[in-house]
C-alpha cells in the first residue's frame, strides 16, 4: 500500500490545520478533550483526521469547530475541499454563494463604514492597498 493509499487526505489543508490547531491549544486541553468536546466517540477519529487517514464528515465540522475554537465556515471550507471533486464545492458555492468566515465579516463591515456604506468597486489601487497590508 502505498502513502497515498493509507493517508489520502494527508495533504489536505484541513489535516495539517486541525494538527497545528491542536498544538496551538496544547496549552489549554488535550488532543483527547478535543476529541470529546466534538462529540467523537472514539477519540482515535480526531488522531485520524489529523494524520489524514480519514476525512472529517460534514455533520461533524460545527462540533469540531467548537472545541477547536475556530470559526465554522472556516473549517467547513476546509472540510468541502476533502470530497474531491470541483463539483460538490460549485454545488456548495451555487446555493449557498460565497461563504464568510466571521473575520471576514467584519473586514467587510469595516470596509462599509469606510465607504459610508457607498458600495466601493474594488479597483487596482484599493487592491493594491489591500495587498500591502498582508505584504503581498
């Protein structure tokens, strides 16, 4: 068996996040807490999705979310890219459009009290300061 084959999601975004996110907490609880406040009863579940043996299930991303302490959308997103396939994420995008994160959110309510609510386009140069601000 191949790597590949025994860890197929191992390069997705959502495992190394939810490994780095357990270390960020390391501090505050145990991988095994973790575990229990997403509602796994088998904790080794959180172990797998971690290495990338298994996928985490979509009805599963809220709990998750929670005990990792971040944002929902953020994780679902990640979760979505596990299917595969463009099409479950275009179908995901068509009814449900766009999804925002909370931090999103506000960035967006912050850009709208900038622009006194004026709906700005975003041209070259907004794009370019935006850019800045992440060093891009």
């Amino acid at each position: 068996m191949t790597h590949s084959e025994t860890k197929p999601y191992a390069s997705t975004r959502l495992a190394k996040f939810v490994e780095r996110r357990i270390l960020e907490l390391k501090a505050k609880k145990t991988q095994s807490t973790i575990a229990s406040e997403a509602g796994f009863s088998q904790h080794n579940m959180l172990t797998s999705i971690k290495l990338g043996n298994s996928k985490l299930p979509l009805d599963r991303v809220p709990a998750l979310a929670k005990a990792l302490e971040v944002d929902s959308a953020f994780l679902f997103m990640m979760a979505v890219e596990q299917l595969g396939g463009d099409t479950t994420e275009l179908a995901i995008r068509k009814i449900f459009g766009t999804l925002v994160t909370e931090n999103e959110t506000a960035w967006l309510e912050e850009i709208r009290k900038a622009s006194d609510y004026s709906d700005p386009s975003l041209t070259s140069r907004s794009r370019a300061a935006l850019r800045g601000i992440f060093g891009k």
